[in-house]
C-alpha cells in the first residue's frame, strides 16, 4: 500500500506542518500518487477496490506515522466508503462519487455545525429549493477537514420550504462554486496539519443530479445515513488507533533509553513498574483491534442490521477507541519521563493530537445516548421536572 | 445448543448451590445429557464438534445465567479443547481425552498449587518415574473445579530424579486410583457451585499411555502448553463476559423498576445519568465480544503463531474480560440501587462471583509482564539492586 | 476511648454476627458501659464531650475492628451530635435527646423511605397533626440501624393537612408506643450486624414536646436539617476509612505472608509491583483524614456557614471517602490474593460490607447534583426536551 | 497579598509569554514590588512572616492566574521556607538566605539533573573541596526555574574525595560567579514562562559560609532535607491545585455559554450529564484544599516528626494533588467542548501545562516508593531473580 520511503516522508514532514500549522500538501501529493485516496473505489471505478477492513489498517499504519494527514485523508474516505457501500446494496445514488473519486477529485466532509449536536440529523445551515431540484445552501460548516484540497464538498442543510414537512436535504458541491468561502481560522492545539477550516456557504448551489437524499428531521436508519456513520466511525477508531500504536513504541524507545541512577543505572526497560506500565499498554491497544476488524468486516460482508445495536457497536467503537488512545498516550508519556516534555518531541505532539478524539463525532454524550436508547428505548417526551437533581 | 428449559433450570437453582455451598450436580446432569460436555470433541469421536468460537458464545450464555457452573465446566472444556486442537495440528498424543470424552468421562485441571505463580512452568508436586515409563504423583492442587464429579484428571508435577534435567510432566490420572484424595475445603466468597476443592495426590498412578508430555522447566512454546494456555484464557473470558452481560440486563430491569420521588415518581430509565451508567455497561460489554471472537476464530482457523505476542493476546484478553466484568457489576449495582445489596439479589451473588476473575490465571501480575517482555524483552537475570526503589 | 480489650472483642465477634446475620448485642453492651454512646453529649448532661472531630476518629478506629457495628452506633451518634450542635448555637429545641442519651437512652434514625431520593426534603410518610400540638406517623422506614435496640427514634412524615402548605415534620418517638412494629427483614450482602430493619409506623404518637420541627417541603438550611446533614455526612465518613485502613492493614499482612515461586519464594512485601500497589493504598488513605478533620473542626468550631458550598462539601466528603474505601478494598483483595476469596476472609467481609457506602446518602448523583448546582445554579423549571438525548 | 491588578495584569500576560517562550518578566517585576517573594521570611528579616499555609494558598491563587508563574517563582519561596523552617527549629545554618532574600535576591533551586533519580540523596555533579571549606561545583543542573532571574543558586553535589565517605555538599552560589553558565534550552509544551534552563557549573564557587551541609549519600532525615522535602512537595501541590481551580472555572463558564440544538438550544449548564461532570470537578477540589491545609499547618506548628509516614504523607499529597488537577484539566476540556481545542484557549493551555506535575519529585514512581516503604519496609539488598516476571 504505503512504500517505506513514502511513509518515512510522511513522518519526517510531521512536525514541520504541525509547527507552521500548515496543510499536509506534499503528505497529500504522495498519498494521490500512490492511489490511496481511491483505496476504498472499486475496480471498475479506477480505483484500488480494498474492503473497510483493509482501509482501517491502512489508516492505522498512517496515522501512526502523521496523525493530522490520516484524519484529514479520513474525511475522503468516508464519502468515498458511503459510496462504495451503497453501491454494494444495489444503491447507485452515490456511484459517481466513486467515478470522480477514480478521476482523483477529493471529496471535503461538510457536516459540522457550531453547536449542532443533532448531527446528521439537524442542520442549521439553510436548504433553499430550486426549480429543476437543485438546492442552494447558506451556513456555516466546521471542522472541513482537507480544507485547501477538496475539490467536491458532501454536505447537508435543512429545507424548510414547507414548514410542516422540514426535510434535511444531502448534497454535494462543486468548488468552483461563487458561493463557497472558505475562512482561514484553523489554529487548534493538534491535529493542525488537517487545516479543518471553516467554510461559508452563501447560496452555494448543488445541481440537481448531486442532491442525494431528502430525509426527514431527526434520526432515520436511511442506507445514506448508515452508511456515513459506519464508514466514519470506523475510520476515525482507526485513525486513533494509530495514535496509539505510535505511542506504544514511543514508549517501549523510551524506556530502553531512559536510564536510573537508582537502579544503578540501568534503563528503565529493566524497572518493574514501568515494565508493568509498558504491559498495559501493549494489552490496551491489543484489545482494540479486534473491535475495527470485525466493524469492519460487517460493513464488508454486508452482515450488519441497521437498528439500534448497530450504532451503539459503531459509537461505541469510536468511543472506546478514542478513550484508549487518550489512556495510551497519557500513560506513555509517564513511561517515557521528562524528555516527553520537550515541544519537539513526537509524543508531546501526540497529546495534543489525541485529544482532537473527545471532540469529534460521535462524542462520549452522543454514544453514550445512543447505547442507552438502545436498551432503554428513549428518553419520555413529556414535560420532565428536574428541579432538585 | 442449550434447551430454554435447561437454561432456566440452571439459572433456577444457581441461588441455592451458593447458598448451601454446594455442587451444581443437577445442572451438570443436564449439560451432560444436552451433550455439551462433548462440545469441542470432534463428530468422530463421539462429539458435536463444535468450533472454539462457538463455545466461547456457549459459555457466555451459560455464565449468564449461573457463574459458577460455567465456570467448572470450563475446566473440562480446555482438556478437550487442547486435545482437539493437538488432533487438529496432527498430533495424536491426546486423542484419548477426545475418545474418553466422547464417551462422557469428565476431565478436571489439576495444575494450580499454592505460591505457585510459574503455574504451567514450575510445580511443587513430585513426579516420580516409575519403571516402564509411568509416574506417581505426591503433592497437593488447589482449585479443582469439578471436585465432585471428575473421573479424570490432567495434572503436572516436576521430576528431579535428574537433578542436571529437571522436567515437568504432564500425565493423566484416573479417579479410581487409591492415591488420589479430595479434601471438602471450597469455601469461597463466589463460584461456590463450582467446588474447586483441593486435591491430595499421594502416589497417584499416571499409566505410560497417559503421560503426554516431558518438557523442560521454565517458559516453552510447546503445543501441549499452548493449547492449554490458549484454551484456557480463552474460555475464561468467555465466562467473565457472560458474568457481564447477565449484571447489564440485571441493570437494564433495575432501571426500569427504579423510581425516583425526585424525578417524580419516574423510572431511572427516564434518569439522563442512570441512562449514561447504562450507555457505558452497553459500550463495555460491546468491545469485548469481538475480542474474544477474534482469537477463538485464530484457534480454530489455526492462524495463530507460538510466540510472545500470541501469549501476550490470550492473557491480555482474558485480564480485559475479567476487568471489564468487573467494571459491569459495579456499575450494574449502582444503577439498580439499595434492592442490589440484598443477600438474595442475584447482582449481589454476581458482585461475589466475579471477584474470582482476579485470581485465576493469568492475574493482573502475570499478564503485565507477559505482555512488557514481548515488547521490552526478558528482564535482565544478573543482580538488581532495588534498595532504594 | 476504647480499651484494647474492648476492641479485641469487637473484632473478634465481627465475623460470628455477619455469618448469623445477628444484631452486636454483646458489642453494644460494651459500648454503652465505655460511655461511648455518650461521646458527643456535653458534659453537664452526663456525657463525654467530645468533639466531633474526636468522635470521628474514634468511629473510624471502630469500623476497622467491626464495620456493621460502627455503622449502627453513628446514627445514634448522628441525632446526639445534631442536638449537641444545636445546643452550642443556642437552640434548646433537641436538649432532650442530650438529657435522655446521656441516661443511656439510644436513638435511632428512622428517616430513608423506599424510593425516596428527596430524603430529608420530601417524605412518603404521613404526619396527621393531633390537638395539643402532637402527631401521629403512619408509613414505613427503611434502613433503621440498630433495630433491637433503640429506645427513642428520630424521624420524619409529610403533613399534609393543609394542602397548600403541606409541612415535613421532624419528631422523636418512644418504643414502647403501640403504633411502632419492626419487620425482621435485614438480609444483605454485608454490614449484616446493623440489623438495620424496615420500621412500620401505624400512627405512631410524637408528643408536642418531641415535635421539633415543622419545615417546608424541599430544600432549606434550617439549623436542624444543616445538623443532620453535617453531622451524619461526616460520621459516615469515618465509618467508611475505617474500613480502607483496615484493608490497608490486611493488605500489608497479606503481602508479608504471600510468597512467590517466580520471585526465589520471596515474599510479595518484595516484589516491586505489589510495593506500587500498597503505596497507592497508603497514599489513598493518607489524602482521606485530613479531609474529615476540617470538616469535622468546622463543625466544632463553629466555622461552616450554611449554604450550597458546605453542604457540597459534606456530601463530597462521603462521597469520596467511600469511594475511597472501595477502590482501597478492591486493591487490597489484588494484594493479598486468592486467600482473601475465602469466605471467612476478613477481607472478604469487607469487600461485602464496603459497598454498603454506594448506597447510603448522599449518594453518589445526589452528591453530583448538589455539587453541580453550588456552581451552576439549579436546572431551570421548564419543560426540558430530551427526545434525541 | 496581591492587588486585583496585579493579578489580571499576570493573568493578561500568560498566553503571550507562553506563546513566544519567554520569562515572565514583568510579572516578577510585579510581585516583587508587591513583596510576595518575602512572603515566608520573618518580618525580623523585612519579610511578610506569612505562614506556609497562608502562602500555600497564595500559590493556588497566583496559579489559578499563571500556572507558570507561580511555578517558578515556588522555586524561591522553597528555599525561604526551608530557611525560615530551620530558623524556627533553632537552626540559624540558612539565616543568610532570609537575609538576603528580605533585601530581594531570588533564589534558584539547581539540584535536579538528568537520570538522577534518587533526587535529593545522590548527586552527578562533582563537589570538590576547596581549602578553607568552600567548594567547587561541576556539572549540569536541569529544570533550574527562574533561570533568567535567580542571584542565588542552592544546589547539591558529591565529594567523592574521601572514596569510603562520599558526601553530598549542600551550598549556595552566587550568580555573579564566572564558572555558572545557563543554556537556552528550555522550549517545553507547558509551563514555558518559567524558563527552567539548564546550569552550567564549571567549577562554580561555594564559599565556606555558603556550604551549609555535608551529609552521607542516601535517604537521611536531616532537617535541611527534610525542610527542602516538606515545603517542596506543599508548595508543589499548591501550584497544581491553582490549575485545578482554574479548570473549574473555565468549565462553568464554558457550560453556561455552550449550547445544545438536541436540548432546544438551552446550555450544557442546564444537562444533566454535563452538570455531572461539573459537579465531580467541584468535589474533587474540595477534597484537595484540606490536604494542603494540613500538612502546611503541621510544618507552621512543627507538629510534624520527620519519619516513613511523613515523607509518605508530603509526597502523597504532591502525587495526588497532580494527578487530581490531572484529572480535573481533562474533564473541564470536555465539559467546555471544541472550543478548548483551539490552540488559544486558556484551557488548551492548561492542559499543557498541568502535565509538568507528572514530571517533578516526587514522580508516581518515587511516591509510591516511599509510601511502600513506610508499611512494608525497605525492599531486600540480596540479588533478586526476576526472570521469569
């Protein structure tokens, strides 16, 4: 997949793009060149044609080696994986993302709103229909990753034309687009390198042909809609994953190198504790794994049923991922000591990196939710009193 | 696999084994009878040859509705689990306890010894050659599941009878033999169904037939050895699990019946925190399916590879099925409230049941520095000088 | 305090009550010859004169011999302390209870109701005002420690009789009247010694000298209700450290006793991770006292101010101290090994009667709430939408 | 203690002294000339006789303002505090530090060095005598705070001279001496405004009035190094309770302000489950604050006796109040949501910062050390095998 010289470019340009908080672009060239962004595009659309499973390790490995770039490239992914997996189910509303995919257009994912915790399934961005059934949309969406890249934005909007019948409207935009702005305001504490600016949508059209879906307000097991969150909170457990998994061999470096005055100087490889620290590590990320694989393999072998169960199993995933590779990389650092301290050093990257984890979808209130409602049914609608709680 | 009414009969009478500490000897009648004691023992010899990742899903289900007999069962379940796997990879040395299986003998595991913690790698039990290629074994086993009911016993014990090459034996002991005693010493705080009683040997007779192994002290990669380590961890997180998903459905009705003056008179299902407490019993139970799917496939699949990183996953998992067990009922008791502190709530007995996960191999220690060694190599074996740490 | 003797037979009886599940007759006989129920009443009334904040040390010393027992003692120690902070801000209204404890009068504290979580603030009892000033109680009180053995029980009922102004009112009753039964219904899983029955109170009178207080429903700091609070939150704390030091001790017997065949037979006092693992239960336990001494010294010196910060305190202080007592118990138990899974264990014992602590007020969402409310105000009144949540 | 100004002024200052690496210039303008660097000397020495406690909590406050700012300028008040401690024991060997510092010279604290993990009780610095008493100093010292400020250095190092009694010299330097050379090194993730360079000491002069002890290499309870101990560990817990606080604050401010679409826009203030987190915040301060309170109270009434359990108690309460700002800086940035990501947010900062705690004496590993060793005894001197951990 990767090369060895493409991934020890990946890495070595890490820290620079991460300093000058600029976008990953030569990360980017390489990854196009080596036809990874049509990895999850079928055969006969161009592309390599690999399954989910596959793509998450790859994801993994890449994200071990540049975090920010595999969750950048994640976004693409995932619209490129929604595609795939509807084509699969006899669904071919999406297949010419596969066709652009395979011509190397790069496809943005622009869901985020400020303060939208419904998701996929509110919008405060406006739907305005067309005639003919293009839609212009007018908002503001966040965290876009591939900001400077993209070329087609996936997006959603709210069209409340009819107001006893408000639908979330699902579309994809051209970049050439006048209506489309795009603010340069990414300057977060990790992750930079993803450059996820906002982007302003100012009656931004989408053409008839690229209107995808018109869903009802509020949650709905449509294949869009179950496609988006398979393929995104796989490929973002995976993305964590690989956080994790660069953490551990930080860690294992580290405590052959670290030495103790105490322990007549020896490294710290050799110290009890930070063997036992070490062992944990090894044993969290070992039970991560397994979780992706078999997520993803569902997707792959079309065995997963929407419903309940499933989203919990996708949330949770993210979830669970996301919470290990904060452990992991919090517990390395001790492992490690001082010299983890340092600005440079690769680790002190990855706890600002890791944490990018707790914001993204789904978050720990949001899966959470999700994992009760699926066992509890939902929350009552009445009026609740909770005064003294 | 089980009857409705098997299962509920066994769920029925878990309460009163515990309470009167005694043997679960009309729920093993009824799995011997359902034939689920010839689970893992091939169609050719008698059994119903199911996979190990089958059995795995079998004894969740079984420990979810009575821990302790699971628990035992498992026992017996690993002897024929590394018979069948030895018979799989072409070794024959163990085709008895498929054959004496399959004609229903029952196999206890007669390893564990007090202060023992090289467990399968050391033994303080005499094993004495005996003309003709048999031994007799002198020496006290702890934590012999299937006290009662075992009519034969895979056991280990060390002969010294070259002090140049001391080795381990391992061999098979009959019940009938006049050297073997059980004490009537299981009394526990859980499992109490299980009657792990320790078991006298005195001389014990293992005919030659039935002495499969003479291997060297000290860490080994032996089929024999890794077919039980395998099995073993495997299915013990197996049962763990099943301890977990019965204490989330026990949550589940505890947060149904739950009311709250504060809320009302509302359940605790209405309750947004007891709701999250139960999103986080779901997502835990969740990530740890897969993980034991995993490996048992890799046994069955034979896709597994001797060496540190297969030993690190097996006793990772199951110190990550018994933790998250753990995890669960603590949880699951807070959701449910005061009623869970009954003596008679069956939370309360799961509470006492699952405590056990820490004790039986591999504990938290063992698996820590199995796991440490495969990425930090062995400790260093010349003097440490710890004194000040 | 407590002579050496007297402890020895408190410790040496614990494990008999908890295995008959019967009420420390012969400890509280013991007890109220030292003058220990007398601790917290002034001297001019015959008692000792404590301090709260020796009072709370001693409760500790207590629970480490004999947890049930500590546990039933504190509520009588819960109203002679009220009465005694009431007396020292001038406020005569709970003088008797001084008069008559320092007789040897024992009181109990007959306020937990079945799904009650408004506790002090709401009641599911009726309160039916009779002429001259007294009333009658009618309902039923869970959780009353010391069952056989209170002569005096402090309790609460709502007065509905005028339904705008409905009214919880605050009385003390005698034993002997013909209105109070006691259920023998105290089965749980530990503190079994407390004997802490449900109480059926059928029209039970309170003489208008022993009504002392009528209160609006819901929360407010009246002296008497902030006394409860203060005094009861921080007895309970004690009563629950006592139960980690404990642990703790067991914890180092246990490591001292344990060997280790990995480790040349050395004994786990020896071996670096079960060190790490002590030092962080002695560490736990060392950051808890401090924390009941001011609290406990506010209490003396009069230095609270009632308000959302103290009483955020107060159940923060139980909060963390039995969630302290938990987690040392628990480590404990890894401690010492499977030894400590045997039923006579007296750390098994502990492991039952340490989950006690989950259950008793402020429980854990009560304290969170309160807490959170100190901050950020209370949750507003109107109608909350939590459909999606 | 300090003027509103003072304290928004240094609060103003933070993120830009963080952002370009540079000393905190003007605000140690600001605090000397508001004599807070007096705080702890005796007013017999034109000092503020501030308590340690009293001081403590000025940390807090000034942390809560400026984690590195008060990080560094805690440097200068250990050493006053361990003079003014000896002073108020009778010992006038650091009387010239409270001179000295009563006419505002600063003093650093240069003994930590690279691998040197038994901290104070050994030294890789080289003390050479000098005739007449002094002592010459050679090596680096790392995280010397306040680098660009001090005019006084305390610092240790070893004269190996008499080969069967090395000693560890104890000595203060004066900055204007020509063999001290300081490297700009320090660019660390968090704490950057306290420049804790390294020191280079060529032979660097300790006068004999200057060496203020010659002690045996290894733990030893001489008051020097049990002062250095005791106001180290305190004023250590002060500083990271300051960012602790601060959290909470930004978390309350950042639930009342953040919205939520699914709760009909209303804040995370008004979530039950964000108010949860919220409230565990606040009750873990407050389990906190007494701590600190205690131990500085027993320094300020010399209740304490050096011992196990003291030194137990100081580096426990480090340990914990770092490890609980830890914790409390994680939660507040979820509470607060993807704003805290932004690399601006105060809040981002904190997270960087509060990690430091991690790395100064006394780390997880020495503390629970010291508290194993306080019950368990030091750890055998014999060779120890741990081969097959």
């Amino acid at each position: 997949m990767f090369s060895a010289d493409l991934l020890a470019g990946i890495r070595s340009r890490a820290a620079g793009y991460d300093q000058t908080n600029s976008f990953f672009d030569e990360d980017l060239q390489g990854l196009v060149a080596a036809g990874y962004l049509r990895a999850l595009v079928p055969v006969e659309f161009g592309g390599l044609g690999l399954t989910l499973q596959q793509t998450t390790r790859a994801q993994t490995l890449l994200a071990a080696h540049a975090p920010a770039t595999a969750l950048a490239v994640n976004m693409h992914l995932v619209w490129t994986g929604v595609a795939r997996s509807l084509h699969d189910q006899g669904d071919h509303s999406l297949d010419f993302v596969l066709a652009e995919a395979g011509r190397d257009e790069i496809f943005g994912f622009g869901v985020s709103e400020r303060g939208n915790d419904l998701m996929l399934f509110g919008s405060t961005t406006d739907a305005l229909p067309q005639p003919g059934g293009g839609y212009r949309f007018t908002g503001t969406k966040i965290f876009t990753s591939l900001s400077p890249a993209w070329t087609r934005l996936g997006t959603h909007g709210l069209d409340s034309s009819d107001p006893e019948n408000p639908t979330i409207v699902w579309a994809f935009l051209d970049r050439t687009d006048t209506g489309i702005g795009v603010k340069d305001d990414w300057n977060t504490l990790g992750m930079r390198a993803s450059q996820s600016q906002s982007t302003l949508l100012d009656g931004a059209l989408a053409r008839p042909d690229r209107v995808v879906r018109q869903l009802p307000v509020g949650p709905n097991g449509d294949p869009l809609v179950a496609g988006i969150f398979a393929n995104f909170e796989i490929l973002l457990a995976a993305v964590y994953t690989g956080i994790g998994q660069r953490a551990v061999e930080l860690a294992v470096a580290g405590a052959k190198r670290r030495t103790s005055l105490k322990n007549d100087g020896r490294t710290h490889a050799q110290d009890p504790v930070a063997r036992w620290r070490v062992g944990g590590l090894v044993m969290a990320m070992d039970g991560i794994y397994p979780q992706i694989d078999a997520l993803a393999r569902a997707v792959d072998e079309q065995t997963w049923q929407t419903g309940p169960a499933w989203f919990t199993q996708l949330s949770g995933l993210k979830y669970r991922a996301t919470q290990n590779a904060k452990f992991v990389v919090d517990t390395a650092v001790q492992v490690v000591g001082g010299s983890a301290y340092n600005a440079d050093s690769e680790l002190a990257r990855l706890y600002r990196d890791v944490l990018a984890g707790f914001f993204q979808p789904s978050d720990a209130d949001s899966a959470h939710g999700t994992a009760a409602a699926s066992v509890l049914g939902p929350i009552d609608q009445g009026p609740v009193d909770l005064r003294s709680s």
